[in-house]
C-alpha cells in the first residue's frame, strides 16, 4: 500500500515517519500536490491548516483517491457528501485520530445518559494545546460536547508550549465529582490513528462512496471484531 500526505507540519510530520517505505509522496507548500501524482496514491491522509482546506477540496476530490482529513477549524461545505458520492470515493473526517479517544468516546456516552438521575450537575469540559492552535475551543472538545449529549456543558481553553493535547470532562454536583480526562503525550498518536484509517479504507473496499467520521468507522471495527 503507497499512501501520500498532504501537509507535514506537527503531526503531518509524524504521518511521514511512521509510514516509512509505505510513503508515496510528502507535499507541503514548497512540494505543492498534484492531482496526476495523487492518483498514483491508495490513499492520502491530510493535515493542513483550516484556511488551507478550501485551496485543495476540489483536487483531491477530482483524483478520486480514498482521503483521511484531520483538518480542523474549518466549515466543511454542505454538500461534500453528495460531492463525494459523485466523485466515487471516500473520506474519513475527524477532529481527533486517537484510537484510545474511542474509548473516551463510550465514557462520554454513558456519562452523558447516566447523569440524568444526579441532582443538578453542573458540566465543564476544559481543553489545553500548543500556542501555535489556531482554533478554539478544539474540535475535539466540540466533539466532546456532543459525544456527552448535555447542550448546558461548558468548554474552556488554554494554550501551552507544546502541549499535544489534553481533554478534561468535571462532572459536579452539591455532593460529588466525577473527572475524566485524555492527555496525547505525542503527536504521533494521532498519526497512528490516520495511518489506520487509510488502510481500513484500503482493506474494506466494499464500503460505500461518501463521508465518513473516524467514530463511525472504529466503531464498524469494533463489531467486526466482536
């Protein structure tokens, strides 16, 4: 399998060493990617900057070639399903490619649904990055929110040095707390994470064109190996 990347900042950088000889191409700004030389590609993974997103939608998606975004911080155009569709291939979208973020995901959901028997809980999510994040609060702690299913949680953040990224969730009542929290100790976690993602959608050639979050697929996963 020859996969390309398409951004190799922080963690684009981490996709390229961890590929090693499975590496096809590595484009950034002074290497800019060109369609004919992503169609050579299995698959692309993606780490560019939100404003960058919009500048390379409509090439990858001529090339036809199976993508993994980690793009954050930028509105996804309505009709990029049916867009993807049209084109015959498919796309993983995700704030955050951590496997153990799945896990944490689960948490969420059953923390969410079981506080409704707590006498007014009182729900803070707290995120804290790097100081070159542009975006805040984080995707994940967007994701968070919803994966929690309370609209009343409040999100908070900080930039730190290099921080990779660490997820709190404080759950407080009169009587009690409950605290959860995911700390990335490298950014490599996350390329760990869109590597994965690139060879499920290789191996698994019967799933259907269009988009996809990395939730639904490690969750398609998840019951294959059940």
């Amino acid at each position: 399998m020859k996969i390309s990347v398409i951004g190799t900042g922080k963690t684009g950088g981490e996709v390229v060493k961890l590929l090693g000889s499975q590496l096809l191409y590595a484009f950034d700004e002074d290497r800019p990617p060109v369609r004919e030389k992503l169609k050579e590609s299995d698959a692309v993974i993606i780490f560019v900057p939100g404003e960058s997103a919009g500048e390379i939608i409509d090439m990858v998606l001529n090339s036809g070639v199976p993508a993994v975004w980690g793009t954050t911080g930028y509105n996804w155009p309505e009709d990029l399903g049916e867009r993807i569709k049209v084109a015959g291939t498919r796309w993983i979208l995700a704030s955050n490619f951590s496997l153990g973020m799945s896990l944490v995901r689960r948490c969420l959901n059953v923390i969410g649904q079981g506080s409704r028997v707590l006498q007014d809980p009182e729900f803070h999510i707290h995120e804290v990055h790097h100081i070159h994040k542009k975006d805040a609060p984080s995707g994940t702690a967007i994701s968070w929110k919803k994966w929690l299913g309370r609209e009343e949680a409040a999100i908070s953040s900080a930039r730190e040095g290099d921080v990779k990224g660490i997820h709190s969730l404080h759950v407080k009542t009169e009587f009690e707390s409950i605290h959860l929290k995911h700390e990335a100790h490298e950014r490599a976690v996350f390329a760990e994470g869109a590597i994965w993602a690139a060879r499920y959608l290789q191996t698994h050639q019967d799933l259907m064109p269009g988009l996809y979050s990395f939730e639904s697929i490690v969750d398609q996963a998840f019951q294959e190996n059940v």
